[in-house]
C-alpha cells in the first residue's frame, strides 16, 4: 500500500511540468468580425486582378510572460530572442471574392483550388526569433511552417508583425509571394485559353485576433 502510494506521488510529480507548462500558455482567437482582411493579387493576359477575403478562422498561441511584458517593451526592441509562439490560420476558400466579377474569375479559381475537396487554405507558423523593433506596440518575428493550398503542403519562411492594438486584441501583418504552379495549381484560364493567369501571386494579410477569456 505504501509503495503504491509512492508510485501515485511520483507520477503526480513527474506530470506537474506538464501542466505548468499548460497554465503558462495563453490563446488568442481568431475574431469573427470583418477587422481582418485577406487580399490575393494577381496578374493575366488582360489585366490584372484582386480577390478578397474578411474571413480568416484560427489561433495565435504564446506563453503568457510573452504577452505580459517579455516581448511588448522598450529593452525587447533591440533583442533577437527566441519567441515561443504558434499560429493557425484557416481561410475558406469560398470566402475570397472579386469586386468586379464579371469574366467568372471566381468560379475558375475555385475551380483550381479544388474548394470541394479542400474548402480552406491553411497556415500552420512555428514563430522562431523576434527581430530588432522600432515600437514597443509592433514586433518583428521570423517564422516557419506548413501552407496548405488545394491539399498541397510547402514549409515556408515567414516574417510577420505582430501589433498590440490593446490588452486583449493582437494584429498579425505581412505578406508573401508565391507560384501556384509550386502548388500544383493549374493557372485559370478563359476564352478558350486565350486569356492566361500569371504564374506569381502576392499575399497580403491583415488578421486581428483577441485574446480568450
């Protein structure tokens, strides 16, 4: 019975880091007003073109002493210090919209992003090191992880801002380019191949998160 009970402590004991570890992580999720915005620019044969999403879904996580002070002050904007963090970011697909719709752009984009059988673009970023800032309310991080277009997933080298807009609300900003064709998605095309999308894409964001209660 004795030895039994030690066997309990030990395990208890052995599973306390774990859960500290836990506790010190905190969560912000994606809003679900329109604050956010995906935008996709492009060019083709004709013209070029713009669609538009107010729709992102996901989560940013981070240890708790980041948020409450390690990474958003005065000695923090010339470090380059490790920032354990993560982020999640999932945009359906069928959100991204054109303004001026009228060549059926969007149907043939849907088309080549296979929104059946894939209905979202994912982004899974592991933040690796904070950058020298120049405001305490915005940090430069570098990070790396998994985009997932059209069920075709490339690790990718990102650089973000994070924007502390309050004590609860976080904005992520940057941008990146990339070729479908490294994706495998067949370029749109219209009017009997006559008009041929560009190969090169350019991704800007703008996605607000607020911080769990």
């Amino acid at each position: 019975m004795k030895r039994d009970m030690i066997y309990l402590i030990v395990f208890l004991i052995g599973l306390l880091p774990q859960t500290l570890q836990a506790a010190d992580m905190i969560r912000f999720q994606a809003v679900t007003d329109s604050s956010s915005r995906i935008q996709i620019d492009g060019t083709s044969t004709l013209h070029d073109w713009t669609v538009i999403s107010q729709v992102a879904g996901g989560y940013i996580e981070m240890a708790a002493h980041v948020w409450d002070g390690a990474l958003f002050n005065e000695t923090s904007m010339s470090d380059t210090a490790v920032v354990p963090a993560t982020v999640h970011v999932e945009i359906p697909v069928l959100s991204l919209q054109h303004d001026e719709d009228n060549d059926g752009l969007e149907e043939r984009m849907y088309k080549a992003l296979k929104s059946k059988e894939h209905p979202a673009i994912t982004y899974h970023l592991t933040i690796g090191r904070q950058l020298p800032s120049t405001s305490v309310e915005k940090v430069r991080v570098v990070g790396s992880g998994n985009l997932t277009i059209a069920g075709f997933s490339r690790y990718i080298d990102l650089t973000i801002d994070l924007i502390r807009m309050s004590d609860k609300r976080l904005k992520v900003v940057g941008e990146t380019s990339l070729k479908m064709t490294d994706y495998n998605i067949k370029k749109p095309k219209a009017m009997l191949g006559m008009i041929r999308t560009g190969d090169e894409v350019i991704i800007r964001f703008e996605w607000v998160t607020e911080r769990s209660k």
